[in-house]
C-alpha cells in the first residue's frame, strides 16, 4: 500500500469510530429528553457514519492503479461514493423538515433540559471541529473526494449542535417553538452542504479542469527547454491525478532522441507543479523564425531518408544556389541514383523556390561495418612516421594516437594531432587535409584517413 492511501484509510478509520460514539450518545439522550432537534443531529450523525464507513471502503478501492478495465485508475469511484451520500443527505434533511414542520403544527411538548444535552452537544463540537479539520487537511493533500465530503459531514455537524444548543435555550427560555426551530435549521445546513458538495463532486464526474491546474500545466511545460509553443492542452482529473493531454510544438530540426528527453522533462515539470499528474505528450515538429537555409534542407532529406553531406549555400545578388553531396547505394543504377536525387531536387525547389540552382553530387554509401583488422606495428609506425613527416613544416604538430586497420576497402587510418588554440576552424581543416590528401599519395593503399585536432591543454 501507497503512503497516502494509509492516510487516508487511517484518518477513515478514526472518522468512523468518532461518529459512530457521538451518534449513539445523541441519539440516546436525545430519545431521553424528547428532543426533536437532538434526534435529527444524531441521525445526521448516523448518516454521518454509514458515509464514513463507506469511505474507508472507498479509499481501499480508489488507489488501486489502472488495469486493463480501468485505465486511468479506480479515483472516479469516490466521487460516486459522494454522491451516494449527497443523496442520503437530502432524503434525511427532507424527513427532518417533515418531522418538525409536524410538531409545530400540532404543538408538541418542549423537551424536558439539563445539563446532560448541553455538555454532550459541547463535546460533540469540539470532536467534530477536531476530525473535520483532520479530514480536511488530508483531503487537500491526497485531493480525495470522499475523504473531502467526510469532512463536510463532520463540519455540518459543529454548525448542526450549535443550532441544537440554541433550539434548547430557547426552549429552556419558554420558546416552545425553539426544539422545531433548531432542527428546521439542521436540516437546511444539511442541503446547503450537501449542494457544496454536489457541485465539487459533479465537476470532476464531468471532467471539469481544476480552478488554475491547466494553467500551471501550461506554464510548467512551456519552461522546458526545446519546447516552441504548447498548442493545446486539456486536463481532466481522476481521484487525486491530473491526467494531461498535450500537443506541444518541438523544432522539427530536433533528432527523436532530442524529443523523447524534452517529453521526459516535460513530465518532470508537470508533476513538481501539480505533484500527481500523467502526461500524455505529442510533438509537433515545427520550423521555427531562425532555422537556416541548411537546417530546413537537412529536415528535407532526412524526411525523405537521404544521408547527405557537404551542403553548401550562397546567395548570389538574391539567386541561391545549394551543392549537396547524396549518398546512396554503391551497387545502385546510375538511373536510379539520379532519379532519387531529382527528387531531392525537385523537394527543396518546393521549398525555396524554382529559381532555386540546386546540384547534387551523387556518390556511393560507405558500408557500415567494413570487416578488417588492426595492421601490424611495424605498419602502423611507418604510417605515424609518414604522417609526421608531412606535419613537420605546417601549423600541426605532434601526431599521436595512430591506429591503422586493414579492410576489405583498404587500410583505414585515425590519428590524433595538435595545433595553437587560437587557430580557426578552418585553417585547422584546411592544414589537415593537406597532410591526409599526401599521406595517400604516398599509400595508395589507404582508403580513408580520419584526423581528429585538438589544442595542446588538451
């Protein structure tokens, strides 16, 4: 069992026995001294006990989590429970209005008072204000509907004994009319409550957003970064979980990786602003104001499936012109490379323009997994030897961390080396591929060289 469910199972528990002691002791006495307004507030305490134990029954159902029958959990029993006992409090009120409405009509004798009524209705308060503040609290913090009508009951009955405790002065004073008086005014106090309640419970039975939640939700969600906009949102609540539906706008440049971590977050975000809450996200990629000319182009290829490289874009007095390199299948028709990358033409014309100059240099898709194995030492020092030799009189330096492995291809060669931290990027590059363009002028066995630069520090 969850923690909260033994809260409120315990605070269930307490609730019973409270009412089940004032209700017997109001009842009693209230037979004793012939007490039309006591009888009615012990039989609203008894009400108040069959709800109760309705409750604690309740609260061992409610929290069970969702199954294959109920898939957002067994909450939406308590606020039937509610309104079961709504209904118990009407049927009671209207009896009571009958009874009294009865004994003003036809005169029916005062009660006969001591001290024993008033010193038990005092007790009775002070319980009551005691287990409804109780409930109360609990009922906020597990945001439990029966739990919540409990403390109603409870609360109703502090205002109920004191207008029983007036009835009697009254009584006591020669206002004959006094005991019929105070227990007409139970019994409005028990529909004025009961319709409170009623509102509250048929709210959430109708999926009513709680007062402020779907607003918090938004704001919560809003604050996670990566997320554009949140188009919409709806809200409905089940027991004590808000459960969410979003669709939240997410740059459609964003790999899905990218987007299941802001849907994480955002999870995270909802619950620390409503504590209990299930979201159910859905993304909407969109292109945001500063996607470049690049981005919206990779966005093309990757929704149509493509690898491609190298895109470069100028704008020529107005004109643009975009190169890219397309990889695909080395043993693919050159008719049905060509068409592929017509295709991709053609897509990003439809987003930029016809007067867009677009040229696609098609190549052959480097295999994934190439077989091979590490090449001898002897091997690999000749090429780290070769490799510093023709860094000697550049901008790099220090060429270290060579690897060199034979495949199927020809030999693959990595290596690390170092150039002055305020070099630029470019330069850097440029340098580089001049040492790896001799390096297989030299070897014409190397299929490929990868480089990797990096400052002296690091």
């Amino acid at each position: 069992m969850t923690p909260i469910h033994n809260v409120k199972s315990r605070v269930a528990v307490i609730s019973i026995f409270a009412s089940a002691a004032m209700a017997a002791a109001k009842f009693v006495v209230g037979i004793a001294i012939g007490s039309l307004a006591l009888i009615s507030e012990a039989l609203h305490s008894s009400v108040d006990l069959v709800a109760t134990v309705i409750t604690w029954m309740v609260v061992r159902v409610s929290d069970r989590p969702a199954d294959e029958e109920h898939h957002y959990g067994h909450g939406k029993i308590e606020s039937l429970s509610a309104l079961g006992v709504i209904a118990m409090l009407y049927v009671l009120a209207g009896g009571i209005l009958v009874q009294a409405y009865s004994h003003l009509r036809e005169g029916a004798p005062p009660p006969t008072l001591s001290a024993i009524p008033f010193v038990l209705l005092l007790v009775d308060i002070a319980v009551n204000f005691w287990r409804a503040r109780a409930l109360h609290r609990t009922a906020l913090d597990t945001k439990s509907q029966a739990l919540e009508a409990d403390a109603l009951h409870f609360a109703s009955d502090v205002f109920g004994s004191s207008a029983v405790i007036i009835g009697l002065g009254l009584s006591a004073f020669g206002f004959a009319w006094g005991d019929a008086a105070a227990a007409i005014a139970v019994a409005v106090l028990i529909s004025l409550l009961g319709l409170r309640l009623a509102r509250s419970t048929v709210e959430t039975l109708l999926d009513r957003a709680p007062e402020g939640a779907s607003e918090r939700a938004t704001a919560a969600i809003r604050t996670v970064p990566g997320v554009v906009d949140v188009g919409r949102l709806r809200m409905r609540m089940v027991g004590s979980t808000h459960f969410i539906d979003a669709i939240v706008q997410v740059p459609r440049t964003y790999p899905i990786d990218r987007v299941e971590e802001i849907k994480r977050r955002a999870q995270e975000a909802v619950t620390k602003a409503l504590k209990d809450a299930d979201l159910t996200f859905t993304a909407v990629p969109v292109a945001r104001d500063n996607e470049s000319v690049r981005e919206r182009i990779m966005v093309i290829a990757r929704n149509s499936g493509l690898a491609v490289h190298h895109v470069t874009v100028h704008d020529l007095g107005g004109k643009l012109t975009v190169s890219i390199d397309l990889e695909v299948d080395g043993d693919m028709p050159l008719a049905a490379a060509h068409a592929i990358a017509h295709e991709l033409e053609r897509s990003i014309r439809d987003e930029f323009g016809e007067d867009v100059e677009v040229d696609t240099h098609i190549e052959p898709l480097e295999p994934e997994l190439p077989l091979g194995t590490d090449a001898p030492p002897d091997r690999v020092e000749t090429i780290k030897g070769a490799l510093s030799g023709f860094a000697a009189n550049g901008a790099i330096h220090d060429i270290h961390s060579v690897r060199v492995r034979n495949t199927d291809a020809g030999e693959i060669v990595n290596f690390h080396c170092r150039a002055a931290p305020s070099m630029s990027v470019i330069k850097v590059h440029e340098s580089v591929d001049e040492i790896e363009r001799a390096l297989r002028r030299a070897f014409p066995t190397v299929k490929r060289v990868i480089s990797h630069a990096e400052p002296p520090d690091a």
